[in-house]
C-alpha cells in the first residue's frame, strides 16, 4: 500500500483503531468500515472461545488460524445479527470467505493485526458459503407451510 510510507512509523504506533481504518478505506474503498470493526471484535471473540477449549493455548500467543478466524467470524455474525447476517455483510461489501481475508490482510498491513510466516490470503479462500454460514441455520428453524385445502360441495 502506498499510502502507508507518507506517515512517519511513530505516527502510526499512535493512531486510533478508527483512523487507521479510515486509512485504509481511503486506499481500498471495497469494505464498510463496520466490517473492519467486526472483524477485529470477531477476533477477540475467537481468541476468547479459543482459550476456553484449549486452555494450554493461554500461555502461548493469541494467533489462530484464518480457519479458525472465519468459524469466529460466522459465530459472531449469527450472534450479532441473527437471520440478517448475511444481508448486513454483503451492506459491508463482503460477499464470501476471501473478503475476510482481505480485510485482515488490511489490517496486518497496517499493524493492526500480526501474522506468522505461514499466514496467507489463501488461508480465507471459500471455508464455506454464505448460504451456508449465514441463511441455512435459520431456513431450517422456518417450519414449512402446509397448503389447506377448503373441500368444495
């Protein structure tokens, strides 16, 4: 990204969560801003779940893997907005799996997020499918209607 070398590395260190992504929208306009917000608190979450069903996991670093930050991802969406999920993603301009992948590349970029060498966009390409993730969950939950036939004389 070549906005990134016209501010000095200190002034990076202290900008807000809200500013960098205001930077980054300015360079790659795809995603809402709220995506970045959401993904970032999606991690949080995941790191959280993470730590409780593998405890050994709290003495090492908080990395998780771009399979397990999608998972997160879904599960956060679900939580936060129910049947709506993938109706307010694709209003964010994420459309599948490998739009979180960029996003999170976004913010590795700018320091937000860190990555191990291993760490690739690759890694986010199509886990699963919107229709899958976000509206079979709730398709299910709808109970078919049955046609009732009024009998004629």
């Amino acid at each position: 990204m070549t906005g990134m070398l016209a501010i000095p590395l200190r002034r990076m260190q202290d900008l807000e969560f809200s500013e960098i992504v205001e930077l980054i929208c300015k360079e790659d306009n795809r995603f809402d801003r709220k995506a970045y917000t959401f993904v970032r608190q999606a991690l949080d979450g995941t790191v959280k779940e993470l730590k409780k069903k593998q405890p050994e996991r709290t003495q090492k670093s908080q990395h998780v893997s771009g399979a397990e930050l999608l998972d997160g991802i879904r599960l956060h969406a679900l939580e936060q907005f129910g049947p709506l999920a993938k109706t307010v993603l694709n209003n964010w301009g994420i459309t599948r799996c490998h739009d979180f992948g960029d996003i999170v590349f976004n913010l590795i970029e700018y320091n937000v997020f860190s990555k191990t060498e291993n760490d690739r966009r690759e890694d986010f390409t199509d886990l699963y499918t919107f229709d899958e993730a976000f509206v079979k969950p709730f398709a299910a939950a709808r109970k078919p209607r049955t046609s009732t036939s009024l009998g004629t004389a």
